[in-house]
C-alpha cells in the first residue's frame, strides 16, 4: 500500500487518530490510500503563474567527502589529500575523483560549488538543505527547532499550482530509508502550511501498484462508495486541530477516482515501463530514473535520497571505492537522460550533502565531520553550466573569501527557476509572517 506519512498519532477530541481515521477512510474507498493524500490537498493555495520548471534534489545522507569527491587536493600532505587522484574533465582546469570517470565526461553539463559551508555542526538529516535552517537548539538566528520552517518542496505545492496534472507537486523518493532514527526526516514536512503540503512518499517503486482498484472492486462500486462518504458531511470538522484534513474531502476523492481510472500516475512511478537498456544506465539508482520519469510528467520537487551512507567515519576510502562509481552511473545517467530528452533547461537538478568532512584523515582512516567547507553540484535548469564556483584553502579547509550557504542556494532555486522571491513570507501557526529564507542573495555565478 502507499503510506501517507503524517505527524505523531495524536488523537483527535472523539478519542480517534488521525492515522485511525485516515485508515477508516482508505477502507471506505476500497483500498484508495491516494485519496487521503489528495484529500490533505484542502488547504487553499496562492495561485501563481507557473513556470513549469522541476527540481530534482539528491541527498547523499551522512555529509559527503568534498576532498575526496569534487574539491580535491593533489598537492595536499598525504594525511589530508587521501588515496584518490584526481582526473581531468572535459571543462579545462576542472578536476574531480578518478572514481567518477563518467561524470568527467559531462562536465560542460553541470556545475560544482566549492565555496559551501554548512550553518549546521552535527545533523545527519537534511534540515539545513531542504528547509534553509539546520536542527539545533533554540539561541542562535539560524538555530531553530525541527519541523519549524516548511520544507522547499512544501513551498512550491503552497504558491505553485499542479500544471494541470492529477500527480502532487512535491514527492520524496527512499527518503523513509535513511539510516538515522528510523523516522522521515521533519524537513519533509510543512510545517505550518499544513498537511496539503505534505510530500506524496510511495515508499518503493513496486508499492505504486496499489494505485489500482482493490482486489473485486469495481468502478461502479467505487462511485457508489464514494456517495456513502457524503454521510460524513455533517462531521462537526472543528474537531480537527490541523487545518486542511477534511474540507474539499470530497473534490479530492474525486481527483483520487480520476487517477486510478487512467494509468498517468501509475506509469509515472513504473521504471519498469522503461527500455532495459535506460534502466541498465541508471544501474543502482533507479530512484534516478524514477525521479526523471516523474519529472518529466509534471511533478514540481523531487527529493531523492541516494544510495548508500556517506558517514565514513572510519573506513572512508574503502566506503567511497564502493559507492562512488555506483554514484557516478546513476548521475551520469539522470544527466544525460534530461539532454537527451530536451529537459535540461526545465530541470534543474542539485546533489548535496549535510557538509563535507575533516580535509585531515583520522586514525579509523576515516573522515569526521567539517561544517566550515562542502559542495554542491548543480545541473540544468537554465543556469551557466561547465564551471567552478569558488575554491577552498590548500588543504579543503574553509572556503577562500565569499562563501555560500545552504540558504543562497535555496534563495536561488526560488527565485531563478519557480519565480518566487525569496522574501515573500507565508504565515505560521500564529499568523505571523515567516520570510522563506533569510540570506536571500542568489549564487550570481549561476545566473
């Protein structure tokens, strides 16, 4: 089945969860767990011209080796510069990992940002990234509770409308899978703008299945269904704390009737409709793929997480031997796919970790965390492709003069491909306006 990830299971005034009464609405409707996802889409939403633009968001959960990946350091002491050599791409002057041959290729096709640094000091979920803010105890400007500011991709199913598909703007991809507590990150989530805006998570590929009629249901019967839920208009909906379960309950049963009725959003998901050769490209990271094919039908933000974990405490260059060159098909892959298919200047697509790790190799051989230098890398979308943004000290210590934050380059995913200014603010839960992101200055040598 598809899961709808909600918040704690708190119950409502007649003692009844709301995952309870999302479950008694799913077997009401034969099996339909889209429906209740489609029925959190209530919460009205400020229309604004679309741009038809995607972004594609890659996280490699456990913060990533900058020095050993994009931002290597040849001439380094042994103990910082590690196993790894660098190759030449084919931009000039531009170097990555041996490991990621592929990538060297295309490198007229995306662009990497050295001079990142992380607000964040110990996180291994991607607050900071998808949110702007990392999770931390109050005190600081930036230091702000969990689950206090909505993520990007809740943002654009907010202000942005669906470009008139039946698919939700705003999907995760394996992110219910990462390693730390078990639990979807909260930067996932809405926040204050609602359960409407939550992310639609299938879970896995094959679980979109499930988008089809229950075992013995028929349309006929659906419909019929769908009439008894109108008993339930009279439900006193002031028993519900969070804004946006049950009104327009029946205007998105109805969307969720006219999904399973055609095959768009089943096929959507469905990798395996893709050629073997496609899915051969992608090898591992099918979620890739999976990320290009929903993209591609409309989708708004897709966040992926990638395979493997990149916490390589100890064990950092064994780690990178194995994941890397997996890493280097699958993104080879998703990037030569958007060309080869015209979607380039439409999607963008941003790979990224929480920070990158310590430029000295520790005793585990090992890299440790290091907030204060990291990466990006940047594809598509329009932007000045085939370049390097910064650069770092000798040793990948600190970013040298102007440095960028996860924030600039969220500012400028705002502004540049969904037009929305990154001051706009969105009231919380109190009313109050909350601006999307603080340090609103674009990364200018994007643009």
């Amino acid at each position: 089945m598809l899961t709808i990830w909600g918040t704690k299971q708190k119950p409502l005034c007649d003692g009844v969860s709301r995952r309870d009464f999302l479950q008694v609405g799913t077997l009401g409707l034969g099996g339909l767990t889209l429906a209740d996802l489609l029925r959190l889409k209530a919460q009205g939403a400020q229309q604004i011209k679309s741009s038809h633009k995607s972004l594609i968001m890659v996280y490699l959960c456990g913060a990533p080796s900058h020095i050993d990946m994009y931002d290597m350091k040849p001439l380094a002491p042994a103990e910082y510069r590690g196993e790894f050599k660098p190759i030449q791409t084919n931009i000039s002057g531009m170097e990555i990992c041996e490991l990621m041959p592929l990538q060297a290729k295309i490198a007229d096709k995306f662009t990497i940002i050295r001079n990142l640094r992380a607000l964040a000091t110990d996180t291994h979920v991607p607050e900071e990234l998808l949110c702007g803010y990392p999770w931390g105890p109050e005190g600081g400007s930036f230091s702000l509770k969990p689950g206090l500011r909505p993520a990007f991709g809740s943002v654009i199913s907010k202000l942005l409308p669906s470009n008139g598909t039946n698919l939700p703007p705003y999907v995760t991809l394996g992110m219910e899978q990462m390693p730390h507590g078990g639990r979807r990150s909260l930067a996932l989530e809405p926040a204050y703008l609602g359960l409407a805006h939550q992310p639609f998570d299938p879970g896995s590929p094959g679980l979109v299945a499930n988008l089809s009629l229950a075992h013995e249901m028929t349309f006929d019967r659906l419909t019929q269904r769908k009439t008894l839920l109108g008993a339930f208009d009279n439900i006193n909906r002031a028993v519900e704390r969070t804004q946006g379960t049950f009104a327009g309950m029946d205007s998105f049963t109805a969307q969720a009737l006219d999904i399973i009725s055609s095959s768009r959003a089943r096929d959507a998901f469905d990798v395996s409709q893709e050629p073997e050769k496609v899915r051969e490209q992608y090898g591992t990271h099918s979620r890739f793929l999976q990320a290009r094919r929903l993209v591609e039908a409309g989708v708004s933000v897709v966040t992926v997480l990638a395979p493997g974990y990149w916490d390589t405490h100890a064990n950092n260059f064994s780690s990178l031997r194995q994941m890397l060159p997996e890493f280097d098909k699958g993104l080879h892959a998703l990037v030569t796919d958007l060309h080869e298919r015209g979607l380039d200047q439409d999607v963008t697509v941003v790979v990224w970790g929480e920070y990158g790790r310590t430029p000295k190799i520790n005793a585990n051989a090992g890299r440790d965390h290091w907030p204060q230098s990291s990466f990006a890398l940047v594809a598509g979308g329009g932007f000045k492709m085939g370049q390097v943004i910064g650069a770092t000290t000798s040793r990948a210590e600190q970013p040298i003069g102007r440095s960028y934050i996860p924030q600039n380059l969220l500012a400028t995913l705002y502004r540049e491909v969904f037009g929305i200014d990154p001051a706009a603010t969105l009231p919380d839960h109190n009313g109050r306006p909350i601006a999307l992101v603080e340090d609103r200055e674009s990364i200018k040598e994007l643009l």
